[in-house]
C-alpha cells in the first residue's frame, strides 16, 4: 500500500509546483490548447484502435502514470510498465472480435497552458459494429518538450467535468 502511496504523494507534489509555477499563472490561450489536446486525445484512441501499447506508452503517456479506477489507484512508474499495462488491457479484445474504439463524446477543460483535463465518452467496436462496451474516462494532460501526454488517467467518471471555460 505505501509503496502505492509514496509515488501518488511525489506526482501530486510535482503537479502542485508546476500549477504553482509562472507558466500557470500566464492567461492560457484556450483555444490553442483546447485544439491540441483535442488532436492528442484523438491519436491516444487511434493507438488503441491499431493495438499500439508501445505507441501508448512512448508517445501519449509520461511515466510516472497514474491509473484512477474504482476504488482503487495504480502507479506505473517507467514506459515499459505502461506499455504493459496497456498490452494487459488489449489482450483479450481481438477474442471480443474487436476492431476499434470511437469517440463518442469529448471535452477538453484547459487549466492552463501546460495543463488541461480532457473527457472521453468511448465505445470499443466490433468488426460487425456491434458495441463491446461503451463508457467514459478522464485524463490529465501535461505539456511537456515531447508534446501533450497523459499523466493520469480516472476511468467512469461518470460524465464530462463542468468546465468553467
């Protein structure tokens, strides 16, 4: 449990000096942002679609990644745990006849100008169109050299976040 915890408490320290940092306190220019994490949310899916874990792992997601789900809280501490966390999550779908995922529905709440929280409404789909499942999720984005990537992600949320902007 502590070796959950530890990990949890350094991510949020480290988001709480970046919130607390010039950048955040600039006027973010939404529009921009809310285009690029729209774009990035939207290579994340196309990723999933082609089985792409190591794409996941090397290009949408910064490691540490945190994995919200239920009532409970994973750390994946390096890519290659990422990576696996993702081909764990893909392995039974082409049993499932899976053949894509789709957005059903997306919002992006920009925080700042290296922060924003996006909201997915999917549906993984069958070859002959019938749905898997179709649920929701939200998912922390941070700026980083590299681009747009997810630090955390929080599965059923339940609906879009109530975005002020």
């Amino acid at each position: 449990m502590m070796t959950r915890i530890l990990p949890l408490r350094i991510g949020l320290l480290a988001l709480a000096s970046a919130l607390g940092s010039p950048a955040f306190a600039q006027s973010p220019d939404r529009a921009r942002v809310r285009t690029e994490v729209a774009t990035a949310l939207e290579v994340y899916v196309g990723a999933f679609s082609q089985g792409r874990a190591d794409f996941i792992a090397d290009s949408v997601y910064v490691a540490p990644a945190y994995f919200l789900g239920g009532s409970s809280v994973e750390v994946r501490m390096t890519s290659s745990d990422v990576r696996a966390h993702f081909e764990r999550m893909m392995e039974p779908l082409p049993a499932q006849g899976y053949q894509r995922s789709e957005i059903r529905s997306s919002r992006v709440c920009v925080l700042s100008n290296i922060a924003a929280i996006a909201h997915l409404g999917f549906a993984r789909v069958r070859t002959d169109g019938s749905v898997i499942v179709a649920g929701d999720a939200a998912y922390f984005y941070t700026k980083t050299p590299e681009g747009w990537r997810v630090v955390a992600s929080i599965g059923g949320t339940g609906g879009p976040a109530d975005c002020p902007d």
